[in-house]
C-alpha cells in the first residue's frame, strides 16, 4: 500500500467508521443479537452429550479455521473461498466425537424437508449445506452403548427444529457433557452491537484442555473483556503471579482429539468468503485470552463465521473488517467464559466454577 493510501485510511478528517464507546452486547447478549440468527439445542441426560445448531433464516456466506491439532469436522473444504458453495444453511456444533459428525445429517433432513439448501435444478430437491464440528464427549460416564443407532441424528433434527432467538447457556446443546480444563464446561455466547446496528455475536462449545480461569484464583482468563458482570465479576488479585508453565485447573493426563472448543462468529455486514476467512482467523484469538493452553495437539479447536449479509461493510473496508475480527474475539473470550461460569454438572461429575466461587 502506498503512503498516499496510508494516509487516507488513517487521516484525521475521515475518522474509523466505528466508535468502540459506543460498542455495547446487543439486547440478549447472545449471538442472536446478529439479525436473522436462531440457534436451536436438543441434549440427551442419559448419554451426556448434545448438539447446538446455528440456523441462519436464510442462506449464508461462511469460513472456517481450524488451529487444533485434533480437529472432527465436516463440510469444511467446500468452504474454502475459491471452491464453489459460497453460502450454508446451517451450522452444526455436536458431542459424541466421530459419531457427533452425524447430527449434521439430522438437520440435513430437516432442512430439505423444508424445501432449504443449495439450488441443484429445476424440479430437483436442493441440497442443504449444513457445516459441523465435534468435541470429545465419550468419556464422561453416559451410557454410550447404541449399539448402530448413535443419537445424533435425531438430536440435529430436534435441535434444528427447536432454532430461536433465545437459548439457554451451560450445560445445554453441544456443551451438555463438556469438560473445560478440570471443570465443567458449556455452552456460551456473547453479542456486541454498535450504535450504527452493526453487530458480532459468537456461540462457543467449551470442551477445553486448557483452564478457562487462572490458577489459584477464581477469575477468569477473559476477565479483563467482561461488561455488565456476565460471567461473575470476578476479578484476579493484584499480587497475582502465574509461572510460565502453571496451567492452573488445566487437564493433567489430556489425550489426543478428547479436548475441543468449538465455535461460530457472526456478523450482519456483508462479507465475500474471503473477509469472512479473515473473521474467522482474527476470531481466534478470542479463545487465546479465554483459555490456557489453546490449539494445542490434544485440541480439536475450530471457529466458523458467518455473515448475513443485512448491511453493507463500512468504507475503508478494510479497517472495519479490522475492527470486526477485533469484536469477534472479544465476543468468543466472554463466550468461553460464559459456558464455564453458567455450566452445571451431574452427581459425581466435574466440579463448577461456582464451587470454586463459593466461600
């Protein structure tokens, strides 16, 4: 870029087009606050596993990056910006490791019943394009013994058919039988929205190797993104020292492909498949500052993002394409933190954050 480009981008009588005072989480704080976003849960108690599905109400453009060693997802290549699809139907977040990828075939089917997806031909069923991603659940005590009939394709339809504007955090859909580091893990989200109506949400399964909360203490890594208190205000002592190599409430004895932290971002601006790649990279870097260690060879770690559409991207593009993938790993730190501080467990499972909390 030239000097004279520089100084355009970054004159001061053509101000970013976004104040971030004005930036605040939108009505729900969650990533249905992005226009045209349902996500729908559905969770089976006796197996300990579940499936959360991000249903945009009308075809999308998407990008996935994967930065875990251990990745299990689905649909994923076709996303690439120079292949052909350039828009889904759906996303699908799912437990049950290899058997989890078959929720998608779940919401596959309800879509096309719905007359959704891909336009194949005149008097030809469309197909629906319906992305995923799965995290370990397998070993966390529910009856997984089903035999050749696995759960997961009826949990993606009821999941698909229960999509809304609001969901319930914790341990719900896709995080119901999650672990975060050597507590329990869920499912969280977290919006951002500007005074323009320019808006950035995340959704996020936490199934983490890495501690969401820092050692000896009950603050989380995201603390210093928090607003409002929303995931308990707690904050770290000033004298507070972390060595290098304490990871804290981290998994001691991690196993490869059994810890994941899976997620979507989501925009209403306008972006080409390849902004929407750059949103999905830059988002990313929320889970380094909710999670220690992150993407590492035991982590299956995956963020998809997706944009609507509903507005055009502020000029310079660029520069707001900055300030978006800036949002958007805010909003997937305070979504990690979410889903642990809102998690539940069951009778002999991992501990909770708030019994970590409590006096």
């Amino acid at each position: 870029m030239n000097e004279t480009a520089l100084d355009k981008l970054f004159a001061l009588d053509h101000p970013p087009p976004m104040d971030a005072r004005s930036v605040r989480p939108g009505a729900l704080n969650l990533i249905t606050d992005v226009p045209g976003l349902r996500v729908g849960q559905a969770e089976d108690s006796v197996v300990r596993t579940g499936v959360t599905v991000v249903a945009p109400t009308m075809r999308c453009v998407a990008a996935c990056d994967v930065r875990g060693g251990g990745p299990g997802t689905r649909e994923t290549d076709l996303l690439n910006p120079e292949n052909l699809v350039e828009a889904i139907d759906a996303v699908c977040l799912s437990g049950g490791s290899v058997y989890g990828l078959g929720a998608a075939d779940g919401v596959t089917a309800a879509l096309g019943a719905m007359g959704r997806g891909y336009p194949v031909g005149p008097g030809i069923t469309p197909a629906p394009i319906v992305p995923g991603a799965i995290l370990f659940d397998l070993a966390n005590g529910g009856d997984k013994d089903w035999g050749e009939t696995p759960p997961y394709a009826e949990l993606g339809k009821a999941a698909m058919k229960a999509a809304a504007p609001r969901f319930a955090l914790g341990t719900y859909g896709a995080g119901y039988g999650a672990q975060a580091g050597a507590l329990k893990g869920g499912v969280g989200s977290a919006s951002l929205v500007d005074e323009d109506g320019l808006a950035v949400g995340a959704v996020a399964a936490v199934n983490s190797m890495g501690s969401a909360v820092m050692p000896g203490s009950t603050a989380f890594w995201a603390w210093p993104f928090e607003i409002d208190g929303e995931f308990g205000g707690a904050r770290p002592d000033p004298a507070l020292w972390v060595e290098p190599d304490d990871w804290g409430l981290a998994k001691r004895n991690p196993a490869a492909r059994q810890n994941t932290t899976i997620a979507v971002i989501a925009t209403n601006a306008a972006l080409t498949p390849a902004q929407a790649k750059r949103l999905a990279v830059m988002a990313q870097d929320g889970l380094a500052r909710a999670l220690r260690p992150v993407h590492a060879l035991y982590d299956g770690d995956v963020v998809f993002a997706l944009s609507t559409g509903e507005r055009p991207l502020p000029e310079p593009w660029a520069f707001s394409l900055t300030v978006l993938g800036e949002r958007a790993a805010n909003c997937l730190a305070r979504a990690v933190a979410r889903g642990v501080h809102a998690a539940e467990s069951w009778p002999g499972g991992p501990r909770t954050w708030r019994d970590l909390a409590r006096p």
